[in-house]
C-alpha cells in the first residue's frame, strides 16, 4: 500500500528579552552557575504574581508580521497543568485559544499559530545516575521488598531553575510539510528570519531553539487523504536530528503498519546514539492539561501596542535580501546563500561594494567577484579560527575596498594580499599604508627584477634546460623562484615575459 507522509512541526525558541517572561530576573542563556538568575515569583513561592514582558509580546508580535500572520483584536494567558520536575509552579503559563499569531505562511507551509509561554528549568544528571539507569527496575524491586534497602547516594538529579521564566515563542505549522528535507528546510529558514528580526539567536546546540516532529502516514482512500495516527517527537536539537528522526520514524510507522498493526498515538524521543525514536509516554490530548485562563493575568488588548511601530521594525527578510541580490549582482545561487545566511557579512560586502563605487566602476564586476571570494574564504576562516563575528573585526568595508582595488589593478600580489588581509582584520589599517611600512610595495621596475632573473637562472640549471626542452611548467617554477627571492614583491605577469625573453 501507498502511505503519505503528513508532517507538522512545532518549534520554540527562547528570545532575546532583558528579564524573564514573568519577573525581573535576568534572561541570561550564557549564566553558568546554577539558580543565580531566581526570584520567588520564577520559583513559583504562594503569593506572588506574575508580569508579563511587553518586550517579548512585542517579539512574537514581530515574528507574526514577518510570517504574515493575522493578530487578534485581543489575546490571553492561559495556565497549562501537568507535573514535571523542573517546572516549579506545576503549570506553565502558556496560550491556548487566543494566540498572539493566527495563521501565516513560510517556504509554502501554512502556519496554524504562534505563541507565547514561559520556558522550564533544566535538569542535570549524575554520571552514576545514567551508567544505572538500565538498574533502576531491579532497585525498585528491592526497595519493594527490604524497606531497608537505600538506592546509591551518588545516583542523583538537579534543577537548575535560571531557565525557567524565560520567555519562550512557539511555532505551530499545519501538517503540509512531505519529507525530512523540507521539514529541514523550513526549519533553517525560521531560524534565519529570527536572527534577522533580533529576537532570538536561536542557536540550538545551545537549546535556544528545539524543534518538535508530529508524523503521521495517511492513505488516499476513495480519491481523498485520510489522515494517520499522530506521533509526536519531542525536543529534538539538531538539524540533521530534525532530519533523521523523520526520516526513521516514517519508516518505523510504515513497517508497523505493514505488518497489520495501528500505530499508536504517544509521544517518542530521538536517541542520537542508537540512531532511533524510543517510546516515551502517550500522546496527551489537549484536554489533559486542563487548560483555563491564567487568573492573575488580564486579557491583552491588541489596540495597547503601537503595532505599526512594531512593523517599522521588520528589516529585509532573507527572500527579500536573495531576490534582490540577483538583481542587483553577479552571483550565484551558492555565492547569494553563503551572504544571507550572515546578515553581518551580507552588509559588510554591500558596505564594500558601495566604496568601490565611488572609486570608479571600470573594474566593479571583477571586484564583485574578489569581494565575495575573499569573504567566503580568508575571511570567513579566519574568523572561525579566532571565534569571532563581522562585529569583532577591525577590518573596515572602507580599507577592504581600498585592497580590493589593490588586487584588481594587479598592484599586489595574491600573496602579499593575505598577509595584508590577515593584518587588517586584527589590527585595522589603510593597505597602502601598510604596503610603505612592511616593505611591501611590489617590485615592477624591469632593472631591479632583470636581476633577480638573472640570478634565478643562474641557480637553477636543470629548470631553464626543462623550459628550453618545451616543458612549460619549468618556467612557472623558475617564476615561483623569483617570487620568493623578491619576498612576493615582484609582479608575476612581468617576471614571466622577462624570463621567456631571458630564454629564447
């Protein structure tokens, strides 16, 4: 039989907001030290109210925008009851029919809601509590039967609660998405637009974003889609886990199926070191957690934020940037990718692009080229050796220009533009400038590098009888010979047309 894939995906994100989404502790993903961002409202003492964050309603608000998503006239809290450790009150304030966000559309998938709760704390095992976690059956037995008998003392779990209160958006799409590739792919773009609007970095192996897979396997039954049962993945935390779960459990789903048997409604986690979805719990309708209006939070009235203003806000989108960048230059597809994937870089080269300009545009569609080359490869490595973003670099778009023209009218060589580059990005600097004070200025006057020629084909024998014999790559040694005499000062092109005339 014929199975369709029918995949839905919900996806939280932590955003980027001074204080929690509920109190006035600090929102600090970076904080190391456990229970220090607390208060007793976070930690949910009797008698205290909760606030809620204009600063993160506004987040959700501007994510709706960007999704082009319908906000309600009014929305509200609601209190989502169920008991897990690290959720202090018991409940989660959460939303339920009333969402911030109605609807919206991304890379041709429908979006059913986005909306607004508060983040849990986080758990932290022992070592010896996981290497026994294949014994806690047989030491439950033996509590059972010898009321004496203690589990280890070293066998252990601990809460740390500075996450808990941290606002924390959630994404709910309808189940239009077909396979594990596009389930990827809209993932990816979400993240995206969230770094490009500022309200989270939703970097998930810091656990700043984690996606959620419902898969299901439907069946055309009298030319209509009938629906499978539902299986819901939790917390997965990498792309390629987004990816991998779906695809195995599409498979599973299939494999239970064909052999008679109904998939069961639950709720399964990835195990990235067996490489599958393991049964976890099942499935809770939305009747089990007893969803009611949060009591010490009023309804919000839409009309009590500026939401103009709030759409003033809305930068290019990444689309918007890939559009416009076929337009406007030479590059390709991959080229246009790597730059909107980091808004930094993608100002960085139009900053640069914008110098050259103003310099003249004689030679602006290879210097187009050298930018983006330069950018995605000496740059961006350098960065990622030294741990840093576009923001922690000395180098200016201004003197990258300057180096770029440096190149392009051949007044530098490739190699002494890296030494420069790798300079400027540390230090700063004007390239020519720096050219006077290193020494580095290249060498075109024919006298000065007659000599070195001269020299060089003095030293090298067997290469100059190689060339003379027809064997072309002889000359591009005996140039190379030349070069490193000169420190890379000399000018390739003149130094070959003076040893083929040195030659003849």
């Amino acid at each position: 039989m014929k199975y369709i894939p029918t995949i839905g995906l919900e996806i939280h994100a932590e955003l980027k907001t001074q204080t929690k989404m509920f109190c006035d502790c600090k929102n600090d993903p970076e904080e190391r030290r456990p229970n220090i961002n607390v208060c007793p409202v976070c930690l949910a003492h009797p008698g205290t109210l909760p606030v809620a964050n204009r600063a993160a309603i506004e987040h959700v608000l501007l994510v709706g925008m960007a999704l082009k998503g319908d906000i309600p006239a009014s929305s509200k809290f609601d209190r989502k009851n169920y008991f897990y450790p690290d959720l202090p009150k018991g409940y989660q304030i959460s939303q339920y029919d009333v969402p911030l966000v109605f609807g919206g559309m991304l890379k041709g998938v429908r979006l059913t809601r986005v909306h607004l709760e508060e983040d849990t704390g986080r758990l932290s095992h022992s070592a010896d509590r996981i290497a026994q976690s294949e014994k806690t059956s047989n030491d439950s037995r033996l509590a059972r039967s010898n009321p004496n008998y203690q589990l280890p003392i070293t066998s252990y779990s601990l809460v740390d609660f500075n996450r808990a209160g941290v606002p924390l958006m959630e994404l709910v799409t309808e189940p239009d998405i077909k396979d594990a590739d596009q389930a990827v792919a809209f993932a990816k773009e979400l993240q995206l637009i969230l770094r490009y609007l500022g309200v989270s970095d939703a970097d998930m192996e810091k656990g700043q974003m984690r996606v959620e897979a419902n898969v299901s396997l439907g069946t055309i039954v009298d030319g209509l889609l009938k629906l499978g049962t539902k299986v819901e993945v939790k917390n997965i935390a990498s792309f390629k886990a987004v990816h991998d779960t779906i695809e195995y459990e599409l498979k599973r789903q299939a494999e239970v199926l064909e052999s008679g048997e109904k998939v069961k409604q639950e709720t399964r986690g990835w195990d990235d070191v067996k490489r599958a979805t393991v049964s976890q719990r099942s499935k809770e309708d939305a009747h089990d957690y007893r969803y009611f209006p949060e009591p010490d939070i009023p309804p919000l009235d839409m009309n009590k934020f500026d939401l103009a203003a709030i759409k003033l806000l809305l930068p290019e989108l990444p689309q918007e940037k890939r559009v416009r960048f076929v337009k406007e230059y030479g590059l390709s597809d991959a080229q246009i990718e790597t730059l909107v994937q980091d808004r930094d870089m993608a100002a960085f080269f139009e900053n640069s692009i914008s110098e050259l300009e103003t310099e003249d545009t004689e030679n602006l569609a290879r210097e187009t080229q050298l930018i983006i080359n330069y950018l995605s490869s000496d740059i961006r490595g350098a960065l990622a050796e030294w741990g840093i973003g576009f923001g922690g670099i000395k180098l200016t778009p201004e003197n990258f220009a300057d180096l770029i023209e440096l190149i392009s009218h051949e007044k530098i060589t490739s190699r002494t533009a890296k030494d420069l580059l790798n300079e400027m990005i540390q230090n700063g600097g004007d390239p020519n400038t720096l050219l006077k004070e290193k020494g580095l200025e290249q060498v075109s006057d024919e006298g000065a590098l007659m000599t070195v020629v001269d020299k060089v084909i003095v030293a090298n024998p067997k290469p100059v009888s190689d060339y003379k014999a027809g064997k072309m790559n002889a000359l591009q040694f005996l140039v190379g010979m030349a070069m490193k005499e000169l420190k890379g000062t000399g000018h390739p092109k003149t130094l070959s047309e003076l040893f083929i005339s040195k030659l003849k």
